[in-house]
C-alpha cells in the first residue's frame, strides 16, 4: 500500500508539473493533485491493460508508439472522470502531460527504486 501511495504522489507531482509546463492542463487544488494522482494510477492498472490487449496489433505495427496514445487516452479519461482536473488542450494537452507524467515517474523511480520505499527498509 506504501508503494502505490507513493507513486500516486509521484504521479500528482508529473501533474503538476503538466499544470505549469503544458498550457490547457489546469487542476484546481491540491486534494484534486492528489485523487487525481490516485485516479491515474487506478486507471493505468485496471483500464490500460484491457486497452493495450484491444489495440495490441495496431501498437505492434507501429512499434510501440501507440503507447504514447494509450497513455494519452488515459489522461484523458482521468480528466473526463474527475471534476476539477480540466484538459482544455485536447489531445496535445493530454499527450504532452502522459509524457510529463511519464518522465517524472521514470526519474523518481531510478531515485527510488523499482519496489519504492521498501528498498531503505532494513532487511
């Protein structure tokens, strides 16, 4: 539980960071970083495998980068769900921010570890 609580935090700060970086990202608070954060995460591990499953041939046929679409989808539906996340921007908005989150949940977890806080527990 520790572990997805701290990527969900993890995921709030690649938020954030989209919020300041990509214009038409807005989120309203710091408890809606926060869900949203947590909503990302639920969706990256229920919905996203049934949608890479469906759409594993045209991914396969473009090596991959449908990925990059998949991701976007899911910022997408993440900011359709909740209220005070708003994606404006469309789906370079979306696009540019699973890419930010991305990238910030890459070098957090080189920092951390892939098993997260539970690599500095004592053995």
């Amino acid at each position: 539980m520790t572990g997805f609580l701290l990527r969900a935090v993890i995921t709030a700060i690649g938020l954030w960071l989209a919020t300041v970086w990509v214009p038409g990202v807005h989120i309203d608070g710091v408890g809606t970083l926060l869900l949203a954060g947590v909503l990302l995460g639920v969706v990256n591990a229920v919905v996203r495998p049934i949608a890479f499953i469906l759409t594993l041939p045209i991914t396969i046929l473009t090596l991959g980068l449908f990925l990059l679409v998949l991701n976007a989808a899911m910022v997408g539906l993440v900011a359709w769900i909740l209220p005070g996340f708003h994606l404006p921007g469309g789906f370079r908005a979306a696009l540019l921010t699973a890419i930010i989150v991305w990238l910030t949940g890459w070098v957090c977890s080189w920092f951390i570890g892939h098993r997260g806080i539970e690599r500095f527990a004592r053995r």
